[in-house]
C-alpha cells in the first residue's frame, strides 16, 4: 500500500482551514470524520485506508472532539 492509496482524501487534513474532525464515539475503535460545517460523517469502506486516513489527520493537527460539535461549531 502506498500514500497513494489515499492521496485522494488528502484535502481532510491539507486545507489550511480543514472543515474537518474526528469525533470519538463510544463503543467504535476508532473516531468518526466529521464536517460539523455541513453535518456529515465520511464513510471510508477500506479499513486500511480509514486507520491511514486518521493517522495522517492527527499528525496534521486536526481535532480530536470527544462528543459532536453543534451546528454553531462548539461541542454539544
């Protein structure tokens, strides 16, 4: 596999000001992408690209929110 792989969700962690987060959620091992601009989850079906994915969000600095952010972009 390479960063190829998942080059194509590049712009999650590569905008200057990524819409972007990850949300823990209770009982998932892993945190939800979440666009709290637009209320959407992105649902990544491979799982080696989705551990990639968050990997390289989290070394790109994106949140880590421990519950959902509103609609007005705090955490409810």
């Amino acid at each position: 596999m390479t960063d190829g792989d998942i080059e194509i969700y590049s712009y999650l962690w590569n905008m200057k000001e990524s819409e972007w987060v990850l949300v823990k959620v209770q009982g998932a091992s892993l945190p939800v992408i979440y666009n709290p601009v637009d209320r959407h989850a992105l649902i990544i079906e491979n799982d080696d690209h989705l551990v990639r994915v968050i990997d390289a969000m989290k070394a790109s600095g994106i949140p880590v929110l421990e519950k959902f952010p509103d609609h007005r972009g705090g955490e409810r």
